[in-house]
C-alpha cells in the first residue's frame, strides 16, 4: 500500500557522504538518497508535499527541487503530476552502475580507472564551455571550492566533497542542462572515485600536486581560455588516475594509446 513516511531522523546532517563544504541541494539529495537506498525510505513510499519538506530541511522550494530532480534522474524518485513523489525500487534504478561496493583492492582501482576515461570524454569539453560561458557568480563558486580544497590541503582533511562540487559547477557552467545532468547523474560515482583518488595521492605526498591541477582549470576558465581549460581538465584527470594507479604520472602518458585514463 503506498504511504507516506519519512523517518524522524530525516534531518540529520551526519550520514556519509555528507561533508560540509556540499551544498544545500547536495545535502538534501544525499540525505534522501541514503534513506532510499539503505531502505529507511521503502519502495511506494510517498514522500510529504513540498512545503514539508522544505520546513523539515530548512530550506527553499528551489533547493528541494533541485535535489529531487537529481533523485529522479537517478531513477530513485517518481514525480507524478498531480499525485505526489513516490520511492522507487533500488532495483529499478538505471542499469548504469559502479558497482563498487564490496569489491577488492584491484577491482575498485580498475572501476575507477574506468570511469576516469570516462570523465575524460565528458570533462574536458564541459571544461572549455565554462571558459566561454561561465557567469561571475559560478566562478566565484569554483574560487569557493578552490579555497575549500585549500584549507583541506592545510588541515590535512580530506577535501572530496569540494573536489566533487568544483567538478559539478564546471558543468554548471557549460549552459548545458545535459551536462548538468549527466554529472548530477553519475555524481555518486564520482564521489567514490575522487574521495578514493584523494586518499591515495594524501598517502603518497601529491595531495598539494592534486590541488595545483584544479588551480590551473580555475585559473583558465576564469581567464576565459577554452582551450587552457581544456588541457588543465585533461592533465588533472590522468594525473589523478595515475596516482591512484601506481603513483607515478608517467604512467598515464606511457599508456595513453591503450587508455586515456591510465
């Protein structure tokens, strides 16, 4: 029978995945999509109208939406008009899948290396868009992430969930719903994949190596140089996966004519 429930603890602020430097839309998304996929949200369940939700997160119709449409796009939420927002089986959920969880040492590193070729076909293009298209407000949100990244490097913290924004608002920044939504769509992945990437190049000594990469995309995007921004993004990237290979960036340019990524 289909209900509505949302669990008192709803609100909580410290489920994983949840570092502050996320936005307000970020939180609410991945606080929502724990409960979906931990199963404190069950399939059929009707999620409460807009207004309360929005009083329950302490946050506007915009953020909310903006959240929700991520869940939908990850075929976690189905909005149905006139008749309210219903949870969707896990199962149901794009066949897409980075099926981290739960494999060995090897196989993750050879799933994110992977996806690492991936971004590359998609990145280094939103990349040279921003530069052309960026609006002074989604720069200064990059230099927001850029500093966030910053602080991490001289707190020793992590850093991932900057790092994850900094990506998102290049995409932002290309005008191109489409790549908005494709990075919304694979956002989780990407997560695992930097936070992993991060904890690797801390363990060997590149975490400030990491944090010049993503200077340099600022730095050309906010010049407004397409092709600057380009070959930061593609830098960046085959650096990260490299580290995360073996430590050694050669590596990524010895290899290039077998796979981009490594």
């Amino acid at each position: 029978m289909l209900h509505v429930f949302l669990p008192a603890n709803s609100t909580d602020a410290s489920l994983p995945m949840q570092p502050p430097s996320l936005s307000l839309p970020e939180r609410v998304y991945a606080t929502l999509s724990a409960q979906i996929r931990n199963g404190s949200l069950p399939p059929g369940t009707r999620l409460p109208i807009e207004p309360a939700l929005c009083e329950r997160y302490g946050v506007s119709r915009t953020v909310l939406r903006e959240a929700i449409a991520r869940l939908k796009a990850e075929g976690l939420l189905d909005v149905r008009q006139g008749r309210g927002t219903y949870v969707l089986p896990a199962s149901a959920a794009t066949s897409f899948r980075f099926a981290i969880d739960g494999a060995g040492q090897a196989e993750q590193i050879a799933q994110i290396l992977e996806l690492a070729e991936l971004r590359l076909g998609v990145e280094i293009t939103a990349a040279g868009l921003a530069a052309q298209r960026r609006s002074k407000p989604q720069l200064a949100q990059l230099k927001r992430c850029l500093d966030a990244m910053e602080d991490a490097v001289r707190n020793g913290t992590d850093g991932s969930g900057a790092d994850l924004a900094f990506h998102a608002v290049v995409a932002q920044a290309t005008g191109n719903s489409q790549y908005r939504m494709f990075m919304d769509f694979l956002g989780g992945r990407f997560a695992t994949a930097i936070a992993t990437s991060r904890l690797h190049s801390a363990h060997r000594g590149m975490t400030e190596e990491a944090q010049r990469e993503h200077r340099a995309i600022y730095e050309a995007i906010a010049a407004g140089k397409p092709a600057s921004a380009e070959r930061a993004m593609r830098r960046h990237i085959e650096a990260a996966a490299a580290r995360l290979a073996d430590g050694q960036p050669a590596r990524a340019k010895d290899q290039r004519g077998q796979s981009t990524a490594q």
